[in-house]
C-alpha cells in the first residue's frame, strides 16, 4: 500500500449528504474482484448520461476538477451497503483524500485499508474547506498527515483528529497484509519452534 504522508492537490467539492457506496461505484462494476480499472465508473450515474457521454454539469467532468484528488463532501459519506470497490474507485480515479463531517464506519475503516484518508472536520470547517473546493483550478488543498493538517488556497490552517494506529498505518503504508509482515521474524521463530518439537509432523 502507497504511504501518505503529505498529500497536495485540487479538492472538488461534492455538496450532497447521503452518499451511498452504490452511488460511489454502482452494482453494474461489482463483477470484479480487482482493485484497478474502478476509476471509470465513479460516480457513474452521476457522471455519465444514459447515452454514455459525460455529463458536463458533474463536478468531476470539469476541467478544473478531472484530476482531482481530494474531495469534499457532504454529511455521512460512504454510508450503504459495505462494498470495498467503494474506495477501490476512488483510489482508481486518483482521490487519496476524503472530507466530511461524518463517515459510515466500514466505509471509513475500508479507507484506511486502501491507503485513503478520511477526514472528519466540524460542519463550520466542511463549509469553509467547500468554499475552497468551489475555486476550481485555484482549489488546492495541502492535506499533512504528519501534522494532522489541512492547508488552504488563502492560508488558512485546519487540525484534524485521526486515531494514532491508523495513522500509523498510513504513514507507513501498512495493510492488513503489511501488518502480518512485519511479525515475520516472530511467525518464522514460532514455526521453527514448533517444527523441532514435533519433527514427525
């Protein structure tokens, strides 16, 4: 898993709450158990007409925001059914950040296992961070995990709370698979271990 660390790129603002992991990536792209190729159908059925052409009124099909990688949004993102091609897709497309007021709790812990940063700020910070969202190619956002910071466009600073193993984990690139690994020394005495005591097995 990619580390994150410091993180600086166009956010695009997405003002809708609710927003459900079948909108995120829609039941059509479930067919795959791979992690790549979910970028084109993000937000499917709000980026595309039913012709398949883009639908240009849709914030991701904008100039300014097509390569977005962070994206502010509405109130309780991620909420639904507990997919993991949710954050697949978003990782996909190039989105490495997420900010809300608030997230579902498998989609938010999916995050973290994806190397996707979920941040959750007050509705006061959300407002401020949209506005900065709305300035199209001049939305630049400096998201520093180290510091637990959001840096705007105009300066401003926002602090952010993160539960200190996760942001270990992202920090240092570490899934689930990765965690296990670093235990390889212990698994590797263990199994010699057991290995001379039981020879016959």
């Amino acid at each position: 898993m990619e580390k994150f660390t410091t993180l600086t790129g166009v956010a695009a603002p997405l003002p809708i709450v609710n927003i459900d992991t079948d909108m995120i990536i829609p039941k059509d792209y479930l067919k795959t158990i791979k992690r790549t190729g979910l970028g084109s159908g993000l937000f499917a059925e709000m980026r595309y007409n039913e012709d398949g052409s883009e639908n240009p009124d849709f914030v991701l099909n904008k100039p300014a925001y097509r390569s977005a990688k962070i994206l502010v949004a509405g109130d309780n993102f991620g909420c639904g059914s507990s997919r993991e091609h949710a954050p697949w897709a978003l990782l996909d497309f190039g989105i490495r950040c997420v900010i809300s007021t608030s997230f579902a709790d498998i989609f938010y812990n999916n995050c973290f296992k994806n190397g996707i940063l979920p941040i959750t700020v007050s509705p006061e910070e959300l407002e401020k961070l949209m506005e900065d969202a709305e300035r199209g190619a001049n939305a630049t956002l400096t998201v520093n995990l180290e510091t637990q910071e959001i840096h705007g466009p105009d300066g401003g600073v926002i602090k952010f709370e993160i539960d200190a193993f996760k942001r270990h984990c992202l920090l240092n690139g570490l899934d689930d698979i990765g965690l296990t690994l670093e235990k390889a020394p212990a698994i590797q005495s263990f199994e010699n271990k057991y290995a001379e005591s039981r020879p016959w097995a």
